[in-house]
C-alpha cells in the first residue's frame, strides 16, 4: 500500500525532469492511485465573518490516516526517483502528525489546506529563496549545501525546520 504506481513514478519523474514543484494532490494520489481518481472528500466549517459558519465539502483526504497513508506513497516515490531524503520527509510527517495532536481532528479540513499550501505554494518560494541564498553564498567565495540537482531534498528540509515555523502558525 506504499508503492507507487508506474503512473505515479512517471509523474513525479517528469515534474522533476522539468524542474518543477513534485505537489501532489492527495484526492488523487494514493495508495492503489488508480482507484482512487479524486474520490476523497471531507467537510469542514467556514467562518462567516458574522460568527456563523457554513458547511464546506473540500476534494482530499478525508483524516490524518487517509492523508498519511498518500503521503507515504509519495514518500516512497520521492525516495525511488532520489528527489528528497527520509529524514526530511519523515520530519514532514511528523509535523503534520505534531499539528493534529495539538489542534484536534476536528480542525482536519484547515491542517491539510495548510498542507496543500506548503507543498503546492510555500515550497517553491523557498526553492526560489535557496537559489539565491546559494548564488550569493557563492559568489561570496563559500559554499552552500543547495543542491541544484536536487533542488527538492533542501527544499522539504526547511518546510520543517524553525524557519518555517512563522508559516505554519
């Protein structure tokens, strides 16, 4: 249940060959992908601006469980093409974990559009922000641990470390 499917890896490998963002979403990409095509729904509360909530149905995994049991298979995927480290994106699992610990499963719809927008908005900005980081550091005469090959392994170190932590509030 944590292997890609060839889909999958052919996916991931052609985002990454271009250079761009590997985001996934995970109301379609999961365990058994081709089962899944955007099945996955939950849903949440709106706040209203007047004190009142509405309802929302939102396309994605329904809970952490669900929502863990994607990620591993990306995981697993990013991990076969030699994208990102495990310690990187075990630390982004234990995040997510840290944040339904103490936010409450009740606040699921909110953690995951957190989530879609780190992965999917907030990662290339710090891919961007790491390649100057590093051309400076260069032309400065130092080195800098980005690796331009594998832009992405930095990338989802820092999504987790204190740096991000203003993101994430």
């Amino acid at each position: 249940d944590r292997r890609p499917t060839s889909g999958q890896l052919s996916a991931l490998k052609a985002l990454l060959l271009l250079s761009m963002n590997p985001y996934v979403d995970f109301a379609i990409f999961g365990p058994f992908g081709n089962r899944l095509q955007r099945k996955l729904s939950m849903a949440g509360l709106q706040p209203m601006g007047n004190g009142m909530f509405r309802k929302i149905e939102l396309r994605g995994p329904p809970d952490f469980k669900t929502w863990l049991a994607g990620f591993h298979v990306l995981r697993s995927a990013l991990i076969m093409l030699a994208a990102v480290g495990v310690a990187a994106l075990d630390r982004y699992i234990d995040k997510i974990s840290k944040l339904v610990n103490d936010y409450g499963t009740k606040t699921w719809h909110l953690l995951y559009q957190a989530d879609v927008r780190m992965r999917g908005e907030e990662m290339p900005v710090i891919r961007r922000n790491l390649i100057v980081e590093s051309e400076a550091v260069r032309k400065a005469g130092g080195q800098h641990p980005f690796d331009e090959a594998r832009p992405w392994a930095m990338v989802w170190a820092r999504a987790t470390e204190d740096c991000s932590d203003k993101f994430w509030r």
